[in-house]
C-alpha cells in the first residue's frame, strides 16, 4: 500500500502526538500536581493517574480525550492560525488612478 507522503507525515505527527498525550502529559500532569497540589488522591501515585486517564479514554470520557488530544489539536489550531494569516496577506495588483495615455 502506497501512500501520499503527505498523508505519511501527518500519521507520524498523529500518533507521535496522540502517543504523547497519552503518555508523556500524565506524567507532566501528575509532576505539576505534586509540585502545586501535593500526592495524588490515590495510594497508587502515578500509576494510578495513568490508568485512571486511560481507563477515561478508553471509556470515552470528555476530559481524558481533551487531555490526550490536546497535543494534536494544539498543532492543528497553530497550523491553522498561520493559514488564515497568510490568506490575509494576499498580493493585489497596484493599480493606478489615473490613466496612461
């Protein structure tokens, strides 16, 4: 199966980014949480913030996708800011108000 190299690119980011969101932002989050909050609820610390978000993405629950998308959505809104800049910055022709005779 051939796919667009485009189309490739974008499956690395995704799940590069998705595959983040699952596992490395827990961990931020649970790192931060101990700094401004102090231990985690439960008696199994890490571990148990790490498979309470994936037991909540896998049970489709809100807050885990958004945590775990966030990354990806994050590029997504940043690619799509810098389009919308850039449409906005289109080239029109000059045009003169008077004529040339």
């Amino acid at each position: 199966m051939h796919l667009p190299r485009t189309l490739k690119k974008e499956l690395v980011l995704a799940s590069s980014l998705i595959g983040g969101g699952l596992l490395l932002l827990p961990l931020a989050v649970y790192w931060v949480g101990q700094r401004i909050v102090g231990d985690y609820e439960s008696e199994a610390g890490l571990w148990g913030l790490l498979t309470s978000i994936w037991s909540d993405f896998f049970s489709l629950e809100l807050g885990a996708w958004l945590l775990v998308l966030s990354p990806y959505a994050t590029i997504q809104l940043v690619r799509l800011a810098f389009k919308a800049r850039r449409r906005g910055r289109t080239v029109t022709p000059v045009t003169d108000s008077r004529e040339i005779t």
